[in-house]
C-alpha cells in the first residue's frame, strides 16, 4: 500500500463538523429526515456543507477553514439559519446535545451509503447504538510531525473539551447520571481510546501501514480515537465533545483547542512518560461528573477540581488567546467554569421543569434556533 | 310425583350473537385475515377487509346488517380514534412556513370534484346527483392511510404530507356534502327554515363539541400531570364522551373529532398534553372496523357500476394527482415523490359508503345507476386504496419496517 500524505495546511486555523438530530414536531423523537433534508438542501447555497451521517436522523454541518473564532461563528450562524429555515418547511426540527433524550436504538436506520453500510455490518448493533451526536474539532498543523506531537499534547486537556461540551445526560429514556453519556457508546468500539506511542510521521505511518497489512484498518477513518491525525486535512482531530446546543458554543471550543495548540506549539512541553496511564481516570471524571469532576494532573500526580483546571489552562492560554484573535471565546468559557455549568445542567433543568423528554427536546430545538 | 324437567336454565336456541361474542369473533376472524394478508406481504388491511367480505353479504351472509348493527358501537369508536389522531397531525405551524402544502390541500380538492361533476355530467348523471357524488369524492380514507403508515413504520415527507392532505380534504368534503345535501333538501321541496339550519347546526354543533371536549383536555390535563398513561385514559375518555355526544345531538362524529384533534395539537401553548401514542393501541378496534367495512361491502355493485363507476374513479384520480403535483414540486418534493403523494390519496373514505347510503335513504327516488356506480367505485377505491398506499410508501422508501412478518 501506498504511504499516507499529511496534507500541510495553515498551523492553528480551524474548522469544525456538527453532527445534529433531526427530530419531528409532533413528540419530538428523532425521525429519518435526513435523505428528504438533504434533497432540498441541494438546491441553496450554503457557506458550509451539509452531509449525510450513518442514521437516517442525522445530519452533519461541516464549516469550512477558518482563521479564527468570529469568522467560524459568522460562518456557522449562516449555516444554521439556512437549515433551520429549510427544515421548518419540511415540518422537521434540528437540535444539538449529545444524545437524543428517549429514542429506541433499534428504531434507528442506517443511511444507505458504502461505508455505513460497511460499519454497520460489520458493528451490528453497536452501528445503531452509536446514533449520538458529537462536535468534531480540527485545528491546521503544518506537518505530520506537528500533527503526531499535538495529538499527544492535547491529550491532557480531553477531561476539559469533555465538561465542557457535554450536553448528554439522558439516554434511552433515563437520566444516566453522567454529563456526557454519548462517549460510553463510544467506548465499545474495538479501535477507540487513543493513538499508540508513535511520535513521528514516519512512525505513524509504519503503524498504520502494520495495521493495514492485518486488515484491521483500511483507511484512518477506522481509528475512532479521541484524537486523531486526519492527513487529507492536514489536522489535529478533537472527536470527544458533545454536540453543544448551539453554535457559539461550538465555536467557543474550536477557540478554546486553537489557543491550547498554539500554546503547545509555541512552548513545546515535553510529554509526562506515564501520561496515559491517568488518562482513562481522567476522561472518565469529566464525563460522570463533568465540571464538578476531579483531574488527576499527570505532572504533579495532585487532584485539582475540573473547574479550577481549566480556569488556570485559561489563564496561561491569555496571551496565546490574542495571537489567535480568541479572547471573547475563552471568556464565554470562563463563565461558564465560573458558574460550573455546562449544556447538561441546562438540560437537567429543563427537565425538572417539564416533567417531559419531549418538552425537553422541544427546548433544544429553540436553544438552537436562538 | 315427580317434577317434570325443566330445561330453563339452558339458553335459548339458535344462539343469538351478543356484542361480545360479535366482537371476539370479529376480532379473531379479522386476525387470521390480516396474518395471512401479511404472509404475501399486503397490508393486514387487506386481510380484515376480505374476511370482512367473505362473512359479510357479498360472502356467507354470516354477517347480517342486524348483527352488524351490534358493531356499531366499535366502529364510531374507532373512527373517532382515527379522526382525532388525523386532526393531530394537521399542523398550523407547517401550513405557515409552507404554504404550498396548503394549496395543494385546497387545488386537489377542488380539482378531484370539477372533474369528477363534469366527467358524471357528460355520462347525463343528474347535476345536482353527480355534485353530491363527485363531494363524496373528495376524501381520502384518514383510517387507510394513517394505519398503513403505522404499519410500515413509515416517516417522511410523503407520508406526513399525505396525512395532513387527507385532513384538509376530510374536512372540505365535508362542508361541501353538507351544503349540497341541504340544497337536495330544497330541491325535494323541504322548508326553507330546515335547508337553511340544518347545515348549519351540523357545522356549528360540531364544531363546538370539538372545542368543548378540547377545553376539557386542556383542564383536566392539567391537573393530572404529565403522566402517559393518565393522559392517555383521559384522551381516550374524552373521543368516547365525543363521539357518544355528536351521536346523541346529531352532529358529525368526523369533524367534531377531527377538531378536537386539531385543538389538541395547535392550541396548547403551555404544553400541557403530552403527545400520547393513541394510533398502535387502538389496533384492536380498527381490526373491527375493516372486518365491519368488508362486510357491509355489497360486491354485487361491481357488476352493475360499470362504466360510470370507472369514469367516477379515473376522474377522481386525475383531479387528485394533478392537483397535488404542481405544489408538492414547489414545495422541494422531486417529480416521483410528487406524484406518489398525489397516489396516496386514492383511497376512499370508509363512511363515503354510509353517506352514499344515507343521501340515497332519504331519498329514494334518486337514480338507482348512479348510486350503484357511486358504491362499485367506493368498493374498488376501498379494495385497492391500501394496496396503492402501500406501495407509494415503499416506492418512497419512508417504510421503516425491518423484516417482513
């Protein structure tokens, strides 16, 4: 097989992939929207685009490349107002969070594509499962070497994207206690976790060459890691976070991982050696708990509150905020840490008003519009 | 001496049916027709409407219209079940944001009679007998198309368009056979007070028991809680009270429920009803209510329709395709799902028969081969509506149904 390419692009841009539920108007349950959406999508022009995903209840946004936080907002707002404009005349509604509150897996329909298709053989039920929705960050490195050290690097800061995109509380029915419930149906994949000790492009691709020749893997699509190298973008990929229940939100993070890249970047910390040996501790804190979690910070080996940590990785992102034109960003987060509140106590509290996962969903589909 | 004996404690024979015993029967022949239906992949429909013939007077005569008369009491509560839950699916917000879909409601209404009035006037049907036949025509079965939806588990825009057409059409067909009625009243010499009022309170009446039974939703919604099955006994409690009052007062079953539905779901701005699953748990009751539709069917009238009765149904089904299609386009559906949506409005409405019945009831001197064409074209649209609806749905790839039975 051939080697992989890491196409270069511009170090520290940004771009993100919305996967959002298309949810009816009658009870608000996710319905198979997405082939009747995407034909009368087609025909507008939007600044991003619009793809389809592996159920028939979702959609994908994808932005485009951007400099930074005001461009991709300006651009995600366009997009969202030209969806919720299309989908309203469908009678549909879109909505972000991470899971739906109350659909049934099993009602769930494969869109009918080659690859998921192919996944869906091939995981059985988990394919169905998996109907939870997620942001996926990408931030532009200018090598695959760049690439390889930042997915490493950015590791620590996973419990953080973790608390503070989750918007999944309530799946199938139940609050599960957790704040981002979508990544347990991430877990049981058998490529998830995180990337091997590779630490260059050359070794990267011995890897991945090793695992091709196995025929585990046939593309880098297949790892579903937390983060990954995506070379046809010349990105760094952050794939944990809860799809937030709006757009400014959503580019909040993008900033946020933007600022942490050109920091780490800039001042290049060596990795903890036993760093990943936490890293499962750490993940798991953000998602039961999320902001009220605790970190176990792989270099002084301390428990520090999930909220002071990031209040303090924001402090040192303050100058790395400016070079990238990210300060109303990272000050949109530190409210939130300020408040240790993130889209899953909005949801709680929707719900301990409503008494009722439709009027629950309902209420996101307004966050969204707003 | 020795007392003589008495066989009093036995029954008296032949048995007389009871309701119960009719409605166990109904439900169990409907059953196995619906299964075996399913087995070659047609709609369990299908199956309750065969068994409801085979039984009925087309068949074995095992069902007389006196027993019948017994099932009564199923079939208006099964109606009203469905004629509820169509006007829930009808919904302001969607009309709004895309009027075409409104349009579509009103021109295949108005076209599907103008061609059906001419088409019946050109074979020298009576004027005012082919306005009352072609108003007849204008609705589609919401029972049809709602249950082979449910069936199939079918979502998307050609089923939920399909379902909110059926609602508009339902309701004009039944304004203007009201009118039309009330202008055959005249013409048969009725006081001018009775042709003017009796439309009237029909329209009126119904409209506001529908909107007194949404009132007392909304009310008594409240103070249960949201709680499913609380709400769903009271909704339930609610159609029954309904239908049992429109019964009662002579009004309309069909759009006193149809706007309590319509209530129900445009006009509760606190959310205080949840949307209850009211179509699959009623399933026992629709079962009935095709084995009751099959058996009334009287297939002799294919033999005599005849011509009138195919020109009656191509009309028809002109007016409705051409009707929807232009809209439906408008509205971003492509060229096939257009005309599937205008396909699914074939079928007929199971009460088209019961007001053929009635107008020619009241007054029998009316041409006996336009009623016989009218009820050969009902017994055609009612045989092949769900087979159609089925396969629109299908060819539309809305079904959601993973394995066949």
């Amino acid at each position: 097989m051939e080697q992989l390419t890491f196409e270069p692009s511009q170090a520290f841009s940004i771009g993100v992939e919305i996967e959002l539920q298309i949810v009816n108007t009658r009870d608000y349950n996710l319905t198979r929207g997405a082939p009747d959406l995407l034909a009368r999508l087609e025909r507008i022009k939007l600044p991003g685009a619009v793809k389809p995903e592996i159920a028939q209840s979702m959609i994908e946004l994808n932005s485009g490349v951007n400099a930074n936080y005001a461009t991709l907002l300006g651009q995600l707002r366009g997009m969202r107002d030209a969806v919720v404009e299309q989908v309203e005349r469908l009678n549909l509604a879109v909505c972000g969070g991470g899971t739906h509150p109350f659909q049934q897996w099993s009602d769930q329909r494969i869109y009918p594509a080659e690859r998921f298709n192919y996944v869906s053989d091939l995981y059985g039920y988990l394919a169905k499962q998996f109907t939870v929705f997620g942001l996926h960050i990408h931030v532009g490195c200018a090598s695959g070497d760049d690439a390889i050290y930042l997915t490493h690097a950015l590791s620590r800061y996973i419990p953080h994207f973790i608390a503070l995109s989750a918007s999944s509380p309530f799946y199938q029915g139940v609050d599960t206690s957790f704040d981002s419930s979508r990544l347990n149906a991430v877990n049981a994949f058998p490529l998830s976790g995180c990337m091997p000790s590779v630490h260059t492009w050359a070794q990267f691709n011995e890897y991945f060459a090793r695992m091709y020749s196995y025929k585990i893997v046939a593309s880098t699509k297949d790892f579903y890691w937390d983060i990954r190298p995506k070379p046809e973008y010349g990105t760094v990929e952050i794939r944990v976070c809860d799809t937030p229940l709006n757009v400014e939100k959503a580019s909040a993070l993008a900033a946020y991982a933007q600022a942490l890249a050109h920091r780490l970047m800039a001042e290049r910390p060596a990795l903890p050696p036993d760093s990943y040996a936490l890293y499962n501790y750490n993940r798991f804190q953000a998602c039961r708990f999320g902001m009220n979690g605790y970190i176990l910070d792989p270099s002084t080996k301390t428990h520090v509150t999930m909220t002071s940590d990031i209040a303090a990785t924001l402090e040192q992102l303050a100058p790395h905020a400016d070079a990238v034109d990210a300060r109303t960003a990272l000050s949109q987060l530190s409210e939130d840490v300020a408040t240790a509140r993130n889209d899953t106590a909005w949801l709680r509290e929707r719900y301990r008003e409503t008494k009722s996962f439709t009027d629950v969903v309902h209420a996101q589909v307004g966050r969204w519009k707003q | 001496m020795a007392a003589a004996l008495d066989f009093a404690f036995l029954p008296d024979f032949p048995l007389p049916l009871n309701a119960l015993a009719l409605f166990g029967a109904l439900l169990l022949s409907g059953l196995v027709g619906g299964a075996l239906a399913r087995r070659v992949r047609l709609p369990a429909i299908t199956g309750y409407l065969a068994v409801g013939m085979l039984l009925g007077q087309t068949g074995l005569g095992l069902l007389t219209s006196e027993l019948l008369v017994q099932a009564r009491v199923f079939v208006d509560i099964s109606l009203g079940l469905i004629l509820f839950e169509l006007g829930r699916r009808l919904d302001f917000n969607w009309l709004r944001k895309d009027r075409a879909l409104l349009y579509s409601g009103i021109s295949e209404s108005v076209l599907s009679f103008i061609l059906v009035y001419v088409t019946l006037y050109y074979l020298d049907v009576p004027k005012l007998i082919a306005a009352v036949a072609a108003a007849i025509g204008i609705s589609t079965s919401p029972a049809v198309i709602m249950l082979i939806a449910q069936e199939q588990r079918a979502e998307g825009q050609v089923t939920e368009r399909a379902l909110s057409l059926v609602a508009i059409n339902s309701v004009l067909a039944f304004i203007v056979v009201t009118v039309l009625l009330a202008v055959l009243h005249f013409e048969y010499q009725a006081s001018v007070v009775t042709v003017l009022l009796h439309p009237l309170y029909l329209l009126a009446g119904s409209l506001l028991l529908g909107t007194v039974a949404w009132y007392a939703a909304l009310r008594l919604g409240a103070w249960l809680g949201k709680r499913e099955e609380r709400q769903f006994v009271m909704l339930i409690g609610l159609i029954i009270v309904t239908v049992g009052c429109a019964t009662l007062l002579k009004l309309t079953v069909l759009l006193a429920l149809l706007v309590f539905g319509l209530l129900v779901k445009n006009r509760d701005p606190q959310r205080v009803l949840l949307p209850v699953e009211i179509g699959a748990k009623g399933e026992l009751l629709f079962i009935v209510l095709f084995v009751v539709t099959g058996a009334e069917l009287d297939a002799r009238y294919l033999l005599v329709g005849g011509a009138i009765g195919l020109a009656y149904i191509g009309a028809r089904f002109a007016g409705k395709i051409l009707g929807v299609m232009p809209w439906a386009l408008m509205s971003g559906l492509s060229g096939e799902k257009a005309a599937l949506l205008g396909l699914a409005l074939t079928p007929m409405a199971e009460f088209a028969v019961a007001m053929v019945q009635d107008v020619w009831g009241l007054y029998p001197g009316l041409d006996p081969q336009a009623f016989a064409a009218l009820v050969s074209a009902v017994i055609v649209l009612e045989i092949i509506g769900p087979l159609v609806v089925q396969y629109t749905l299908v060819r539309a790839g809305e079904t959601g149904v993973k394995e066949p039975d």
